[in-house]
C-alpha cells in the first residue's frame, strides 16, 4: 500500500484534481486519486438522502440492459439506498467518527470517514484496502473526506446530480417549491451556538419552512407555517420567505420584517378571507449580549431547556401574517444563559395524532444529543405517533447556546467537539 505524499496531495493535488474535472466528475477525480494513492481496491462516495435515514451510493456505469430492482438509474448514472440499520455506516455519520472495519468474509479493510461541513453531515467516504490502515492513512483519509465536502458544495451549485442522488422519493410541484425556500445547510456550528433545522412534510406539503443567518454579530433565524396545502400553501410560503428574506438583508429590525411581510401576503392574496396567511416565529440573537429577541405571529410558542426543565416560553402570541392590515407586532427579549437550548416548531409537532406525545419530556430526553440529532429524535417520534403519515409538515429548529462570542471551535475535519456537543 502506497502511503499519503504529505502535504502536496492533501491539498494542492487534490484541489487540482477536483478543479480540473467537471462538477459532475469532481467527487469521483478526488476518490479515484485518493484510492490510487493509498491502493485502494474501491472507493465510493456515499451521499446523504434527504430523507435524514439513510445513505446513497453514487456510481457511474454503462447501461447494462436489465436494471436492479434497488436501484435508480439515469442514463449512465446509478443511486444505490442504503437505509440506516443501526450499522457501522450510520454509527459513522451520526458520532461524526472514523470507522475502520476489519474483515470478515471479504479480504479487504473497510475505511468510512463522514463528509462533513461546520456540522453539516454530507455523507461518508468509504474505501477498501488490502492490508489495516495505518494511524497516518486513516488521518489521510478522515481530511480528504472533509475537503471533500467543500468539493461537493462548490460542485453541486452546477449540477442536479447530486440532488437527484439524495431524492430517493420522488418530488411533487409544491414540494420542489418547499424545497428551494430551505437555507442550503440544516446544520451551523460556532464557536458560541450550534444550530440545526430539520422538515418532515406531509403527505400534501403543508407550507412549513425554516431560515438562518449568521451575522458578524447576529444570529437570525425564522420558522413560518402557511395556511393550507399543496402548491398554493408553497406559493404563500415564497412569499413568506421571500419578504422576510429580503428586509432582513436590508438591515430591518424584527418588527419591520413582520409588519412588511404582513403587507406583502395582503398585497397577493391575504386577508381574513382569502389563503395566503402564515404564522411565524422571527429570532435575533445578539451573539455579544445572548439576548434573543422574538417576535411571535400567531405560532406555536418554542420551548427552552434550562437546568433540566423544559418550558413553554410565553410569549405574546400576535396575529399572523397576512390577515389585517395594520396589525401591531410586540417583540419579546429573552436572555439566554451557557448551556440553554431553545426548539422551535411548527403545529405539525403538536397534531391530533401525535396529542400523547409528551414534546417537552422528549426535549429533555434529547437534550445530551447534538441538534442534528435530536431533530432527527423528535421527528421520528411524532412520525411513529402518526402511523407514519403526517396530517401537515413538521418542522424544527434547534439552538444550543455556548457562550464566549468570538472563541474558536474545536473540530475534526469539520464536526466540533466541543463539550456537549458530540
């Protein structure tokens, strides 16, 4: 087995070699150069599916007359899901760990490095390799995995492929649309908050969407919740977003985004009698003070995890956006203290069928877990409730407060692990 060439290839060669192929090409230039480097007999790049419950091989192949039964095609290029089953696979991508397998039956060594980004879990690299890798190859392999993040987000801007990859259901109309109104990343890790977000929809989109922002010195983010289904609840939902979205990065305060919002929803279709209302919840968090101001659209209230309880925070509930003209919104500080968690959602959490769900128990039985993880938790919760299919989306959105604004983040290749957070 060939050993790393130091420097020059963790870098140089590499960023060469994705830079040079085209995007749909670049992740398999850097596995198919990394594999030949350390003598790999195989190499495969394992992306993320969107489901949040399994992972997909990406492979390139020549058509071959007969198709698997497990596995999409188009044209040339194959999506094999692999659904997470408690395995070395997902161990690696959820503890954000190198798994290094011995062999059993195959004559081969296994290497599955997550691809991860500030948090972000990308998917896995895996290789096969002749003989046990050594402490240094597996230190090769676990940075090439996190430089191979950036390749795939810089990649994936070009190209449907890897989009295509991740949908191992098919998208309708208002769920494509749902799906463009989502920040690019559900996962932000800083030195002083972790924060992830997480939709489940249902069945017939429910208009559910989540946002960030990360400021030099602010935090922003937004969970809304349009009236109604399908493409017209998407459609609101655009407007929603779009309105929020565009004051924000005009500088307007939280209560000037609503009542704009507001505006904008009754200029296309609003009021109390028409369809085109949301509720929502609008956060600014002052990285330098921790003082969370929100401002509360008719929604449901966020919880916050304290010292081992969790509460309802109250906070004064206004109307929604897009039902009056002139509507008043009140925005309410609250200050946060190390070690706080705040969990954003919408009603979809809190339906009929999920009524036995006991949200704020579930809330302090995740709370040792990282946010990624414990959104994954809790929608799975109110998905068994439900009998699997929900009534309307679901979605979260979880802050952990650290503290020290300005401090630099412990991390290996790209997942921190800091104190709490693994």
């Amino acid at each position: 087995m060939e050993q790393p060439a130091g420097p020059d290839w963790s870098l140089r060669r590499l960023l060469d070699a994705a830079e040079d192929a085209s995007p749909v090409q670049a992740v398999e230039a850097v596995t198919r150069d990394l594999g030949r480097a350390l003598g790999a007999t195989s190499v495969s790049f394992l992306i993320a599916d969107l489901s949040g419950r399994a992972l997909v091989r990406l492979t390139h192949v020549a058509s071959q007359g007969a198709q698997e039964s497990d596995v999409r095609r188009d044209d040339e290029e194959r999506a094999t899901v692999l659904p997470f089953d408690g395995g070395p696979a997902e161990q690696a991508l959820r503890a954000q760990q190198v798994q290094v397998l011995r062999p059993d039956l195959e004559p081969s060594w296994t290497v599955l490095a997550p691809i991860t980004e500030r948090g972000e879990a990308l998917g896995l690299l895996e290789l096969s390799l002749p003989a046990e890798p050594s402490p240094a190859v597996v230190d090769e392999v676990r940075r090439t995995a996190h430089v191979l993040g950036y390749v795939v987000i810089a990649s994936r801007r070009h190209t449907d492929l890897y989009e295509w990859g991740q949908r191992s259901t098919p998208f309708s109309l208002s769920a494509e649309i749902q799906r463009r109104l989502l920040p690019a990343a559900y996962t932000c890790e800083a030195g002083s908050f972790t924060l992830a977000s997480w939709l489940e929809p249902a069945e017939t989109i429910g208009g559910d969407t989540f946002d960030y922002s990360l400021g030099r010195d602010q935090l922003h983010l937004s969970v809304t919740d349009a009236v109604g289904h399908g493409v017209d609840s998407a459609l609101t939902a655009t407007l929603c977003v779009g309105s929020l979205r565009n004051t924000r990065r005009h500088g307007a305060t939280l209560l000037e985004q609503a009542t704009t919002t507001n505006d904008a929803l009754l200029a296309n279709g609003g009021g109390p009698e028409g369809e085109h209302f949301a509720t929502a919840l609008l956060g600014r968090l002052d990285l330098r003070t921790a003082e969370l101001d929100l401002v509360n659209a008719g929604h449901t209230a966020p919880y916050l995890a304290r010292d081992g309880q969790v509460t309802a925070l109250d906070l004064p509930a206004d109307l929604p956006l897009g039902l009056f003209p002139g509507t008043t919104y009140r925005s309410t500080t609250v200050p946060l203290a190390v070690d706080d968690r705040i969990v954003v959602v919408t009603d979809g959490m809190l339906e009929r069928a999920a009524a036995n769900v006991d949200l704020e128990d579930h809330i302090h039985q995740t709370r040792q877990l990282h946010p990624r993880e414990a959104i994954r938790a809790l929608a799975d919760l109110v998905i068994a409730a439900s009998g699997g299919v929900l009534a309307d989306d679901a979605a979260l959105l979880v802050l952990d407060w650290h503290g020290q604004h300005g401090k630099r983040r412990r991390t290996v290749a790209g997942a921190d692990v800091g104190p709490s957070r693994g």
